[in-house]
C-alpha cells in the first residue's frame, strides 16, 4: 500500500516545486520586461515632450525669436543661437574627462594593484566620499578657493605656453574661465569614473595575470598587458558614465563660469562660453513663452548630445568585441 | 642551452602554513622531470617556486635554495623578473590573453620591456615558435583572429608557443593536458618530447601513463594528513619509479593502491 503511494506522492511534490518554479520564471519575466518597457516609455516620453515643447521655436522665424526670447540676438537662427551653447557644453565635458580619466584610472589601478591593503581601502573609501560633496559645494569651493588659487597658474601657462590653442586670449583675473570648470568637473566626475575602474581593474582574470608574469612581465607590465585590455571597455562605460554627468552638470557651472556666446577655444579667458545646462537654469526664471520653447529646444540639444555619447561609447566597446575576453 | 636546477632544503610556506617540506631534488638538463602525487601535496605549490611565481601570492615565502647552473634563484640580487623570462610556464587552464591575436599572443612576451622588433623578424619568430608547439598549420591563416577563438588544445598549444617564444631555458608545466581530450593531449606530449631536446622540461601531471609516456625522471610527493606539509617521497627514472620503487607509498600510488 504505502510503496505504491508514496511514489506519485512524492512525484506530485516534485511537479508543484516545479510549477512553482516556473511561475518565479513567469513572475520574473514579466517584471524583466516590464521594466525594459518602463524604461523604453520614460525615454520616449521625455523625447516627446523635447521635441513638442522646443517645436514652436524650432518652427520660428529670426523676427519671431528676437522678439520673444529675451537677449535674443538679431538676424539669429535657432541653429545659430544654440551653437556656441553646444561648443561649451561639449568643451566643458571634453576638457573635465580629459583631465579625470588619467587620474582616475591612475588612482583605480593604484588602489586595485600597487597599494596595500589597508591604505587601498582608505583610499577607495575617500575617493568614494568626493561623489557624496553636492555640486553646489563644489560650486562655491570652485569660485572662492580654487578659481583664486589657479588664477596664477593659469597666468603662467598663458605667457608660457600661449601659442598653444586653448592657452592664448586674455586671462581672466578672477580665474571664473572655461579651464576651471574643467577642473571643477573633472573632481566632480572622478570618483565615479575611479569607482568602475578599480572595480573592472580588479576582476582582471588571476590567470591572465599569472600568464604575463610568467613571461617575465614587470608589474607594469602586467598591467599593460593584462589589465589594461581587459578593463578597457570597463573603463570607456566608467568615462561615459563620467561624460554624461559633465554634460548636465549645472550648478557648478553656473556660479563658476561667466557666461558668453563664443566659439573660442581660448578657455583661460571670462566670458567666453556657456554649457546648455547652466543655460537653462540662468534663463528658466525669467522666461515665458517662445523664450521657455528656446530653452526647451537647447534641452533637446543636450539630450541628443548623450544620446549620442552613449551610442558612439557602445559602438567603440562592441567594435572590439571578438577580443573583449567575453568569448 | 638547457640548465639543471637543484633545490636544496626547500620549505615553501603560504603564511605560517607549511606547505611542502624539505625538498631536495635535481633536475636534469635536456630531459623531462614529471612530478606526481595526490592532490593538494604540493605539486604546482613546489612548481611556483622553480619561477619564483609562488611569490606573486600574497603572504607566500620560501626557505632554502633553488640553484640553476649552481645561482641561486632566490639569492639577493637576483630579479624575479629575470627568473621567469628564463623559465617558462605553461598552466592548467590554458590562458592566451584574449584581448591579443594569436600573432600577438606569441610575441607578447618578446614584445615586454619595450623591446623592438623588426617586422619580418617578428613574422619568424611567430612561425617558428608555432611550428614548435605544432599549431602552424592548424592557425597559419588566422593569425589576426583573438586566441580565445581556438579550441581548448589549441589555446594550450597557444600558451606553450608564447611560452617558447622568449627561448627560455626551463619549461614548466603544470597539468598541461588536463583540460584536453585524448587527441590533443598526444599532440602535446609529442611535442613535450620533441622540446626536450632544447629545454628542461618539468610537468605536474596526474595521469601515471602520461608521467610513464614522456618523463625520463619522475618524482612522487605525498602528504601525512590534511595540515600536514608535502614532501618529495621519492624520485628516479621513470621505469624504475613504475617498476620497482624504493617506497611502499609509491608503489601503492602508482599502481592505483593509493588512499
Ligand atoms: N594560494 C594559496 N594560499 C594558501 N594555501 C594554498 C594556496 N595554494 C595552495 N595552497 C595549499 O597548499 C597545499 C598544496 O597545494 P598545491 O596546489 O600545490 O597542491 P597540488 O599538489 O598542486 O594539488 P593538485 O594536484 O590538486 O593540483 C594545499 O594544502 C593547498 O591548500
Ligand atoms: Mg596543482
């Protein structure tokens, strides 16, 4: 009796554990997909938004904006206008990742394969602080400690070195130039930047390291050889991650960088640039109507701008892909 | 080329645990040295230090000499890194960097210290060091493709290449085969008794037909007990060590009668 019942008993179990099982499956697929799906409508909706909001003034006459948006200049198309706005905003992005991504992956690598143990995880726990500081403290530490402090040096660089490109023009004397909201980015982007490459530096493969060594490699050149490659599309989504955050940061921007509408590359100088985002923010209070379109229509800018970060980041990461290690 | 190695009192820690004991043991020049044992006896532990690669883990040291050609390789002038361009490492899992083309797989350790090297001399010396590991035909046509691309015993093959690309002196290897199927295992071990001819050549393996086939001397390690150091049980020509070892414990191992 018993043996021919406990079988289907037990098989029974079984099948409702595997039902189970297949609803976690089910349950999770969903939630998989309808957070893909949350995601794809949110993109969607604020792309929308853009472009239904900056349409009247994408669609607007020269006459039109000089009239609505104020300090418009005349004879101005949109295209025109915004121009200069994009040259800073990317400027901005490019000279602070130019300036943190050497550093950050310096530090990564220093805590992930030169320090001990203790001082690396002192390390990682400090840089790891620099994300927690608001950009409106590094807004005020940039305009009165470090735009003063590096106004001399800035001085230098352009009696020095002012033939070349970015160091010619007027040195401005309060320091309140394009190069220190570089610098100022660049701190405000190097923790992350730092945070992804020491965490991709350390999952390099032990036996990869093992097999440059063996060769005689120095730890240099393990690293050369081993991790650098490996980590190396770690550390381009770690520098865009960085990018996008230079890109829209605004507070920072706003009270260090005197405004101006050029496409000068001359970043010691005052009033030369502008990015979107500190753009918007300046104007936003005072604007109405085709002048809040203006502002949207700069905002789209930016937004296709990381858009199109993001895409080339991914398009450089997947290039390589047959010899990325994944395979 | 070939040069002998004698470890004289060696004691291999990883911390405060002792991990092998007072090993004493020679190796031949131009000749294959396997070595054999139960797990966790300290085979690839005692292997490491022949390239002072067992210092790379944090914590591990060593006491006693390895001397080659009668210099001791942990004297104190001596570079690490001079050690192992000298002796070559092939290991248990093969591991080309897959980032690198399998061109750039053999010439990686060449190319180390920034050395420079001419076009057509690089082009030999690809050629010549896959010949060697037997890869040539099998990859002649696709030397620009990543080296994780191959087959597991190509990948090997791969490895041992890069590893006789810096002509080093000593070869060691450690379980070379154990991740390959029969076929390229022969293909291997062919290639083990082609390349003494040039190198020293010592490999931890656990298969006895293998140590039989291509070792002309065998060492047997064993262990008391878990917590226990490795040590060198035994060691003679492979024939005899099959045949007629000194050791009970060695006879019991090789013939199956272990444990
Ligand atoms: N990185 C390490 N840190 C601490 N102890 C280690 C380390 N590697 C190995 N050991 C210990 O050293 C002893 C010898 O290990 P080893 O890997 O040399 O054995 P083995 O003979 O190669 O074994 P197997 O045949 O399984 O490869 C073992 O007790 C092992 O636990
Ligand atoms: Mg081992």
């Amino acid at each position: 009796m018993t043996t021919t019942v406990s079988p289907p008993a037990k098989s029974s179990r079984r099948r409702r554990s595997g039902n189970t099982d297949r609803g976690f499956n089910r349950v999770f697929r969903w939630i998989a997909v309808g957070a893909g799906a949350t995601i794809l409508a949110v993109l969607a909706a604020v792309a929308l938004f853009l472009i239904s909001e900056a349409w009247p003034a994408i669609t607007a006459s020269p006459e039109e904006l000089a009239a609505g948006v104020p300090r418009y200049p005349e004879d101005t198309s949109l295209l025109a206008y915004l121009g200069p706005l994009v040259f800073g905003t990317v400027l901005a992005a490019v000279l602070a990742l130019v300036l943190a991504v050497p550093v950050a992956m310096g530090i990564a690598l220093f805590i992930s394969h030169y320090a001990p143990r203790r001082l690396s995880q002192v390390l990682g726990a400090l840089v790891d602080l620099l994300a927690a500081i608001p950009s409106v403290i590094y807004g005020l530490w940039g305009f009165f400690v470090l735009a003063p402090v590096l106004t001399p040096f800035w001085t230098w660089l352009n009696e020095n070195l002012g033939w070349f490109p970015l160091w010619g023009g007027q040195v401005s004397p309060t320091g309140r130039s394009m190069a220190t909201v570089g610098v100022v980015l660049a701190i405000m982007i190097l923790p992350i930047i730092t945070a992804v490459s020491r965490e991709v530096f350390l999952q390099t493969p032990k036996l990869h390291e093992e097999a440059a060594l063996a060769l005689g490699a120095t730890r240099w050149e393990v690293i050369r050889t081993a991790v650098l490659p490996f980590g190396r599309s770690g550390v381009i989504s770690a520098s865009m991650l960085g990018l996008g955050r230079a890109l829209g940061e605004t507070m920072a921007v706003l009270m260090i960088l005197s405004p101006g509408f050029t496409y000068t590359l001359d970043i010691l100088a005052a009033g030369q640039h502008q990015t979107i985002a500190a753009y918007i923010a300046a104007d936003f209070p005072e604007s109405t109507g085709l002048g809040v379109n203006t502002l949207i229509a700069a905002g789209l800018a930016l937004f296709v701008i990381t858009l199109a970060v993001n895409m080339t980041a991914r398009w450089v990461v997947a290039r390589r892909k047959d010899f990325s290690g994944a395979n | 080329m070939a040069q002998r190695i004698d470890t004289k009192d060696l004691n291999i820690y990883y911390g405060d645990f002792r991990a092998v004991e007072d090993v004493n043991m020679t190796i031949e020049p131009k000749s294959v040295t396997a070595l054999i044992g139960p797990s966790g006896c300290g085979k690839s532990t005692f292997l490491r230090t022949l390239n002072r690669m067992h210092e790379v883990v944090p914590g591990a040291r060593v006491e006693g000499t390895v001397e080659m050609e009668g210099v001791d390789l942990y004297g104190p002038d001596v570079d690490p890194v001079a050690v192992r361009k000298n002796v070559g490492m092939v290991f248990q899992r093969p591991n080309p960097f897959p980032t690198m083309s399998i061109r750039d797989n053999v010439l990686a350790g060449v190319k180390l210290n920034n050395k420079r090297i001419s076009k057509s001399d690089a082009d030999d010396l690809v050629e010549s060091s896959l010949h060697g590991a037997n890869l040539w035909n099998e990859v002649k046509d696709r030397l620009d493709r990543p080296g994780s691309g191959l087959s597991g015993g190509q990948q090997q093959r791969l490895c041992i290449a890069r590893a006789i690309a810096i002509k080093p002196q000593v070869l060691l290897m450690d379980e070379p085969c154990s991740a390959l199927d029969p076929i390229s295992t022969i293909a291997i071990e062919d290639l083990i008794g082609e390349l003494k001819q040039e190198y020293t050549i010592v490999i931890v393996t656990h298969n006895m037909q293998q140590a039989a086939r291509v070792s002309d001397r065998t060492g047997f390690f064993n262990i008391a007990g878990t917590g226990k150091p490795g040590r060198l049980i035994e060691m003679d020509d492979t024939a005899t060590i099959f045949s007629s070892p000194a050791e009970k414990a060695t006879e019991d191992y090789v013939s199956g009668r272990f444990g």
